[in-house]
C-alpha cells in the first residue's frame, strides 16, 4: 500500500511544473506569517487566541459548519 501511494505522489509530482521564483515567494510569505502569528501569540496571548477562535468560527459559520 505504502508503495502504491509513493509511486502516485511520483507522478503527481512529476507532472508539476512551476518556476523557482514563485516557490520561493511562497515559502518566504509562509515564513513571515508564521513568524507575525508567533510574535502576537507571545506579545498578546490572550487578544491572539480570541481572535483566532473567531475568525475560525466565522469561517466554519460561512462553509456551514
């Protein structure tokens, strides 16, 4: 099973086409907002949390959740 799952992730990986300019835009803007995330979770835990369980119930609310 677990070969048979490594040779379809090969093949949808090899039919992937993109440029490194792209890939490194995305890595780096993941990379920022994790670390913007990090930074309000340890200056203000408590507004962070709150704003996060309402943006996700929000969310959940709208996709009908």
């Amino acid at each position: 099973m677990l070969r048979k799952t490594l040779q379809r992730l090969v093949s949808i990986l090899r039919d992937q086409t993109g440029s490194l300019q792209s890939l490194t835009w995305v890595l780096g803007a993941t990379v920022v907002t994790v670390l913007v995330v990090v930074a309000l979770m340890q200056i203000m835990p408590g507004t962070t949390t709150n704003f996060f369980q309402a943006a996700t119930q929000w969310i959940r609310s709208q996709f009908g959740f």
